[in-house]
DNA sequence: ATTACTAGTAATCGAGTAA
DNA sequence: TTTACTCGATTACTAGTAA
C-alpha cells in the first residue's frame, strides 16, 4: 500500500469501516483529512482497486467498508507500532489448552526440506515429524493466541519447489509442560482460527508426557524482544 | 507530518531511535524501507528540519535519534490504531487467583455510604462489607489484570464528605466460581499492582464458597460492550 | 446532492554525481 | 566510503466541471 494512503486507511478505521459499512461521501472524507474532494475520491478508487475496501452504493448514499487486506493492513502498522510503544514486551504467555488429533497433515509440512532447514537455523532444533494441535477452550487463552497473530515472531520463509507454493509463518520459541522446549508455529493463512495453537518440537511430544487426546498441556511463550 | 515519512517514522522506531541515537547510514535507511539512499537522505533532511528527529556527526558515522516531537507523533499514531485494534470487547475475560488477606480495610471503604449507594444504583447489589482480596500468580491473569485497567468498566465516582477525599474506582461485573454475581474493583491509583484483583459481592464469599487463604477462586469478567 | 473526469501544478522520487 | 546536490520522470494533489 502506497504511504499517501495511510491517513485515509486510518480515517476509515476510526470512522469503524473496519466492522461494518459506513455511510460517508468523499467531500466528508476529504475534509476530515484535510484534502479535496477528489483526492479522496481517488484514494477510494484506488484503495478499492487495490482490494483494501469495498464500496456499496444504496438509496443515493456511498457506503465504504474496509476489507480483510484493508483491516490486516492496519493491524500491520499497529503491530509495528505496539512493539515499540506497547511495555509488556518480554515477559512470558501462558497459554494452556486439550491435546487433540489433527489431520496428520503437519507432519508432511513439518518433514519438507524447505521448512525443515529453517527450523534448525532460527530454532536450533529439527522438529519431530508432526505437529501438536492444542485445542483452547477459555476464552482468555484465545486472547492470547490472538495477541501472537499481532507480534513479531522468528519468521519462517515460504518457498517453492516447482510444483506448488508453501507459505510462511511466525514462530515463538516456547517451553511445553515446563519441561521441553520447543515453539508456535502461527502459519500465515487468511482465515484465523483463534481455537487451535500449533506447536513444534524436536522430541515426539505424545510420547514424551504420555499424552492422549483431551489431556491438558501447558506452553509458556518466549516472545522476541522488540530489539532490531 | 507529511504522510510519505510516516513509514520512516516507524522504521526509525523500530530501530530503536526513539530511546537512543542509532547508527545507521541513509543506504541502510533508504535499503530497509525499499526506497532510495537519496530518499532516506531527504527524508532525514526534513524531518531534521520539521524537528521529528536530531543528526549527530561523531566518528565519521552519523547518528539519528527522534525528538520528543518524533516519539509523540508515532505515539499518535498508535493511539489512533490502538482504539481500533486494541479493543477486547464484550467477551468473557478469566482470571484465577488464590485467596489471600489483605489490611482488612476494603470493608470500611465498602460500607462508606459514599460508595454503598452507588454499588447499589449501578451494580444492582449492596456489597457485603469486606473485599476479596485475589493473588495472582500466573503472568497471563496479570495481564489480564493489567488489561482492566486500560478498559472502560462501570465508574464509580469518589467523593468529599468535609474530612477527606475518597478516590472513585471502574467496576467490571463478573461471576465468581462460576456461580455467585459479583464485581471486579480497579481502584484509582497512581501504582498499579497487577498482581492483586479485588472482588466485591453482595455475599460473603468466604463463608459462600468456604474459602480459607491459598484457596483458588475464578473470576468471569463481562467488561462493558461501549469502548473506552 | 453526489462521484469522478480532465488539466494543470506541486511534491516526491531515483539516477547521476559532486563534495 | 559517506551525504546531498541537480535534474528529469513520476506521482500526489487541486480546481474546474461533467455526469
């Protein structure tokens, strides 16, 4: 997204157009930032060229609404800005959450050449060829499993390998059941899923705590220090 | 400040020149933000120039450093998105925390006539003269503490009566062990200590639930939909 | 009312290069 | 090396006005 749109970005975000439509006209927006009418005309139909907001026209009245990539671009420079303004920075996240079978799939991710030499460069370990799904039933470690989306993690690249594109993800060092390390994989999707914290580790976890579905694990969250 | 410095505002802020003057070539600037090195220079110029930020030429390295003037207007920044993105809204917040006993004073302050009539008229319950008093141990309950105190609960007015002053308070209403109506009490202070939550209820709690110190108590906090 | 096109100006930006 | 100048291209913006 272009600088220039910015202020019009957070405008329409004050203005609540990240949850809803809202009834406005280009001379209003204009005004409230402090520039013409047609400039603000065509920051909309470029943003909206872009995909960053939708327009609905009705009974006269424009109506502007702010799509997943127009809210997730203010999300972005929010999280940039938290990590610098925001103090609760390196202390630790509990998240505490029920074993539960998955689809067996991370197990063929986890495993791909790929991802498995980057975990080895920025985790210091090779993961176990399968992923732990936790599944969060209180609302407050859902809380937190929304703040990660928010932070700064170890990134981990996506790549291709001819035939198709495997995406990236962030991931947060961790110690599980206080015992083992390992770390959250937050996998860049589109849809969020605020119910299910993904984690990596190199021992096979199932078997290291004897665990089967519906037993509690406990993971406690190393963020980054927001140190460049 | 014009809208094309504002990604080198956050650059410059995530590099950590908001605290300290950093080292940092207008290559390396221009590099980071995807632009040229004569841009970065520009930008630097002006911004010098605007009093955003100060230049100091030591070692034949130039350093930069924001001014308060450069930390405020990120920090305005961030405050715009933080009302957007920053809101927990109408969900249910958990906390658990141990019994403990505090001064004892929570019941005069409760019993105050002050108070009581306000409790009563907002929160639809004369409390029980004496406050529960809740240690929080584990990091995640404190900062959800600690979210509390930047949301916006019922208010509670402080008042004169000729002697002295008394402090008002936000109250949040919760469900305490998931079966008794009460409130949480975030007193006015200027120190805030996020590892204690302080309950009122129209009972007894500890004769309620049989409570002794140490005993673990849950707290489901409703925060108010409107935000702050 | 609106939104958005056209035409023109001002600001922004990058390449080349001086200091 | 570094920063910052000139200059030409591009982009951001406004005024006037059509639709």
């Amino acid at each position: 997204m272009k600088a220039s749109y910015i202020p019009t970005l957070i405008e329409l975000l004050e203005l609540g157009a990240k949850d809803r439509p809202i009834s406005i006209t280009t001379s209003e927006l204009g005004q409230k930032l402090g520039k013409s009418q047609q400039l603000a005309s065509k920051h909309l139909e470029e943003m909206e060229r872009e995909g960053m907001v939708e327009r609905i026209r009705s009974g006269g009245k424009t109506y502007v609404k702010l799509t997943k990539k127009g809210v997730s671009s203010g999300a972005a420079l929010y999280s940039s800005l938290s990590r610098v303004y925001a103090k609760n920075e390196s202390e630790t996240l509990e998240i505490v959450g029920t074993v539960f079978s998955g689809l067996g799939e991370g197990a063929y991710y986890v495993s791909l050449k790929g991802y498995k030499k980057q975990f080895l460069a920025k985790l210091g370990f090779e993961p176990f060829p399968g992923t732990m799904n936790l599944r969060l039933d209180l609302p407050v470690y859902r809380k937190v499993r929304r703040d990660l989306e928010t932070m700064k993690g170890i990134h981990i690249d996506g790549f291709k390998d001819g035939k198709r594109t495997y995406g990236g993800a962030e991931c947060f060092k961790a110690m599980l059941n206080n015992k083992v390390d390992g770390a959250v994989l937050v996998i860049e999707r589109t849809t969020h899923d605020d119910t299910v914290l993904e984690l990596i580790s190199p021992v096979n976890l199932r078997k290291q705590f004897n665990l089967k579905d519906g037993d509690e694990m406990r993971v406690s969250i190393f963020p980054e220090s927001s140190e460049a």
